[in-house]
C-alpha cells in the first residue's frame, strides 16, 4: 500500500516537474513573441521577420529579407530601448511581488507595499517640482531617476527601521508601517502637486501614471543594471521563500537565515522596482498578479515561481505598453491606466476567491 | 554538568515582563533516549522547548548542543543537529504534501544527492503514516493528517546519521494533541524508534499516561521549576500527581511493563460549582 503510494507520489513529482519546465518555456516564448509584437507594432509598421532581420544585421548577419531604413532607424533608436525596459521593468516587477509575497507569507503583498513606488514617486515629483523644470532637460533626464530612487531607497528604509525591533523585523509591523509610509507618501505628493504649475502638474500626473515614453538608449543603461542586479540577487532566494513559508520560527529551524534573508529581500526589491518606478513611473498590479497567476498553473514552488513570474511580468507590460501606444493614436494612454484596469478587476476576483477559500479551509 | 553530547539547558531562566516563566532550569537529553517533559497549563513547558530550539535566548544560564553553547552554532549548523515540530504547525501558499516534507530536506541541500533526498522524503512519509496523501494539497487535509505530515518534514530533516556523528535531536512540542488514539501511540513509538536509532527525543506532553509508556525519563514542570525528574515510576508518583496538578488520583501499575498508570478520580466537588455556591 505505502510502496503503490510511493510509486504513485513520485511519478506526481516527474510530472510536476515536466509540467513546470513547460510552463517556464512557454512562458518564455510568450515574452519573445509579445516583444517581437511591440518591436513591430506602430506608426511604422515592421513585420517579425524584418524585426528579426534588423537585429541580425547588427550583428553582421545578412538574413536577406528586404528592410527599409526607416523601419531600421525606428526599430533600434526608438522601439528596442523601450522594449528593452519593458521587459526588464515587468520581470522586476514580476520577481519583485513573488518575492514580497514570499516574504509576508501572503498572495496580496505588492512591491507598492513596503512603500518603494510611493517613496520613489515623491523623489520624482520633489525632483520636477522644485528643480527639475528649471534645470536644463538633459540634466532632468538624469536627475529624475536619481531622485526617485533615493525616495523609493529612503522610504523602504523608513518602513524597514519602523518594523525592527530588537534586532527583528515584524512582518505585521512591515505591512503596517508600508501603509502609513505610503499616506505619508500621498499626502507629500499631493503638497507638491498643489504647489505645481499647470505644466509641472501635467508631467507629474503622466509620471504617476506610468509611462515607457522616456526610454532612451542613454536612459535605460543604468536602470537595466540596477535590475539586471536585483534579478540576480533575488533569483538564488528560491529555496529558503519555500522554508519561510512554513513560518519565521520553522524556517530558522530548517537553517535559513530568516532575519538575513528579510534584508536582502528587501535591499533586492528596492533596488530593482525603485530603478524601475523611476524610469517608468508607477506601473502597477504587475507584481501582484504575475506571481498569483504562475502559482494557480504551476503550484507555488519558488524555484518556479520566481522565473515564471518575471517572464510573464515582462510579457504583461510588454503588451500592456503595445496597447498604451496603439489605444489612442497618436497620442498614448498612460501603461498604469491599461495595467490597473485589467489589474484591479483581477484584485476583486482574487478577494473573492479567497474569501470562498477560507470558508472551505 | 557534563557538557558532552547532549542538548541540555544549564540553569536557564526566562522571564516575560514580570511574569518569570523559568527560574533556574537545568534539563538534559541525551542521544539515544526519549524525554517527556510535562507538567500543568503555564508550568513553562513550551518555553523550555522554544529556549531549547534557539528561538528564544534565556535571559540566565546557557543552552548547549554537543558540547558547543547553542549560540555558537548558525542557522545551518543547528537544522542539521536538531529538528521541531510545533505546536500548531501552518503553511502558507498550496503546497502539497510530499512539498512539506520536502522541506525537511533543506539543510541538506548540496550535502546529499538526489537520490537520497528523494528516499528520506519517502522513507519519512512512510513513517509518518502520510505516503498515500503526497500528492495531495496540505490544505486539504485534516488537522491530524497535516500535523503528521510536519511531523513526516521533521523525520526527513534528521533521517539519516550525520557524517562526522554528530548527535541529532528531534524536540516535539505537544505531538500527539491532534490526533486520534491510534496515531498518538503511532508517533510516540515512531519517536521512541528514533530515540533507539540513537537520537535524542524531548517531547513535551500533556497525556501522563502517553509519557509513561514510551518515556524513558520524564521532567515534572510546576511553577517554572523542575518538581520532579526521572524513571517514568520515579517521577510521576501519587504525591508528585496530586500536587502538582492538584488532582486526586490513584497510580496503578501497567501489567505488562510496569510503568506507572495514572487514573485521576472524578472530582467530588466541580471547582466551578463549588465557588458559585460560596457567593
């Protein structure tokens, strides 16, 4: 009888396993095809295998596909920066809500919550407000990522030493503190819009809103580091988020360094969505929904969970910033606006659907 | 004290506010036996275990594993030495339940191949009674069915001999209070095996009669102290019983191993009853 269960269980595991190595591919083929859709979705059309024989051609290789030089210029000046950050902002995003959730042991945590994108949007309109429309434009390009990663680091900060006590961070206390840092956040937004002139209130409202438009080759560099290395700092954490998930106390049982790990979690997370917010403004829903849908189709390993989610965060708002161009040509939505009206039904569904959960447990 | 290889508290005491919870504990397992620590509701049994996993820090005196203050082990070192079962163990996100036990397995990852993890997993499933529910989603289970499970995590984290032989030790806080009669007899001699295998087992109980059938030694906690200290027949004798639960009872002894058996008599007068007929 145990061995048939035996037999049976392992054969469950292969199958798991398969299922997940597909799922991760397939995943993966989503963000490829969403980016070659966006690299040739615009006022320029350029089909995928021109997409593809352009960027071969960077690299000496003559595909022999007939490209016009408009098409060329467009794609690599203009579309494949912003594609670029796309990709990295969602998969930042992605990882960054799986590890949140890992990390408060709850599907509802967001990267919003520790108070890094309120944090960082005060940095950014602090920086537009009082300095940054007086400044040349070429030192503001510079200046507002800077100063909306200072207040997205500063705000994390804030929340982490409010939630430390002797030498502990309280997850209850975190959650709490990220709410009152993030009033404390909208009330200074909302002071510094006041004082805003009509010009400056107008970049602000777009900036919060969330935008991809700034993306530049000149720009994008330095945030495709910052979350090239929070990606990599996060991703090896797999193992010990599944240990954590049994509790603090029992995780320190099974060896994890719990206080440790809660740091770097935190560091990694605010490094990469606090370079990312500040590039692209408020992006939001991403980080909650990535990691919930990954968990309903392929369990809730973190081995799976962390890559799964940071492929499709890239695919998500890869297509979401396809739709933000071409929904009101020419002008563009704000990507917040299409993230948050497909994300906030899915947050009452996801309600729901908990709510019927519990009753069952 | 001998500091040789055993998890032992030496004159711990803890304290929460002005509450004392342990005045000057000293409690010793060794490998290779089994301990039953009982004692009444508030008597600080939970909080030795706690002191005893490293959770807690006593505020007096020193815990020592393997001759080495518990505190000079890290997170790593320590998982390796020592499993817990808690009280009231809870998991979040749907793992199932071979994940669980799985999990056991974490301060073993990069020191044993696939092949072993996989056959601990196994074998400790196998123990646990819970091999037929592997694949199933832990939340679905009943409370027992997923006790025994983490208790199946806690086999699969100890389930084989540390290289360097090392002692482990496996601490049970309240293992059997989910569970029906069947399978509270069932994890108690799975963990009297494991103390024979040449573990150390503390477990704290609530079932006197539980601890002295598969205790070889049981420490009486009362008033954050300990009241009595020994053979199953040593420790929990009439006096012991009465006074510190402040229950009458009759202690007969077990036909077949002669451990002590503890019948407590019916209260003659319901406490309640009694104090509402005084005012």
């Amino acid at each position: 009888m145990n061995a048939v269960g035996g037999a049976v269980s392992l054969l469950a595991t292969d199958r798991l396993a398969a299922r997940r190595r597909g799922i991760l591919l397939g995943l993966g083929t989503c963000a490829v095809l969403a980016a070659l859709i966006a690299l040739g979705t615009g006022a320029v059309a350029i089909s995928p295998l021109q997409v593809i024989a352009i960027l071969l051609a960077q690299f000496g290789i003559d595909a022999g596909v007939l490209v016009v030089p408009q098409q060329d210029a467009v794609l690599m000046s203009v579309r494949l920066p912003r594609v670029l950050l796309s990709l990295a902002v969602g998969a930042v995003l992605g990882i960054g809500g799986a590890a949140l959730q890992a990390l408060f042991r709850n599907p509802l945590a967001d990267p919003g919550l520790v108070g890094v994108s309120g944090g960082a949007a005060c940095g950014a309109v602090a920086w537009i407000v009082v300095g940054g429309m007086a400044a040349n434009w070429s030192l503001g390009a510079w200046g507002l990522p800077l100063a909306a990663f200072v207040g997205g680091f500063a705000a994390a900060l804030g929340v982490y030493a409010v939630a430390r006590s002797e030498g502990r961070v309280d997850v209850a206390m975190l959650l709490l503190a990220g709410l009152a840092m993030n009033a404390l956040t909208g009330a200074i937004l909302g002071y510094l819009i006041y004082l805003g002139d009509e010009q400056q209130v107008r970049a602000l409202t777009f900036w919060l809103l969330g935008s991809l438009g700034g993306a530049t080759w000149g720009t994008i560099l330095p945030a495709l580091v910052f979350i090239a290395v929070a990606l990599v700092s996060l991703a090896p954490l797999a193992r010990a988020f599944d240990a954590l998930a049994l509790g603090e106390a029992e995780a320190g049982h099974l060896g994890v360094p719990v206080e440790g790990l809660k740091r770097w979690t935190v560091a990694g997370v605010t490094l990469g969505v606090g370079a990312a917010t500040a590039l692209t403004g408020i992006i939001g829903f991403v980080g909650l929904m990535a990691p919930h849908l990954v968990r309903l189709i392929g369990g809730p390993a973190h081995r799976f969970v962390l890559p799964a989610s940071a492929l499709l965060g890239a695919a998500l708002v890869t297509l979401a910033d396809t739709g933000a161009r071409m929904a009101v040509v020419p002008a563009e939505l704000p990507i917040g606006v299409v993230t948050s009206a497909i994300g906030a039904p899915f947050f009452f569904w996801l309600l729901r659907a908990r709510m019927r959960d519990r009753g069952w447990r | 004290m001998t500091a040789g290889h055993g998890l032992c508290a030496h004159e711990v005491s803890f304290a929460a506010g002005d509450k004392r919870i342990l005045d000057r504990v000293s409690v010793c397992v060794e490998p290779g036996e089994l301990v039953a620590v009982v004692g009444p509701n508030g008597a600080g049994k939970s909080t030795l275990l706690k002191l005893l996993a490293g959770d807690l820090a006593p505020q007096a005196g020193e815990i020592v594993l393997n001759a080495k203050p518990l505190r000079g082990w890290n997170a790593a070192e320590r998982a390796l030495q020592r499993a817990v079962l808690p009280q009231s163990p809870s998991l979040a996100f749907a793992f199932r339940a071979w994940d669980v036990v799985e999990l056991g397995r974490h301060p073993h990852q990069g020191r044993a191949s696939a092949t072993e993890h996989h056959d601990a997993v196994h074998g400790a499933m196998d123990a646990a009674d819970v091999a037929r529910f592997a694949a199933r989603d832990w939340r679905s289970l009943s409370g027992g069915e997923a006790h025994r499970t983490h208790f199946a995590r806690a086999l699969a984290q100890l389930w084989a001999p540390l290289a360097d032989g090392r002692a482990r030790f496996l601490l049970l806080d309240e293992p059997t209070a989910s569970l029906d009669l069947f399978h509270q007899h069932a994890i108690l001699a799975r963990a009297y095996g494991i103390a024979e295998a040449g573990a150390g087992v503390l477990a704290v109980l609530h079932d006197l009669n539980l601890a002295s059938a598969y205790a070889d030694r049981i420490i009486v906690l009362s008033e954050g102290c300990v009241a009595a200290e020994g053979t199953p027949s040593a420790a929990l004798t009439g006096d012991v019983v009465t006074k510190v639960w402040r229950v009458p009872c009759e202690i007969a002894s077990d036909a077949a191993t002669g451990r002590p058996v503890v019948a407590v008599r019916r209260a003659t007068t319901p406490p309640f009853a009694a104090r509402l007929a005084a005012e």
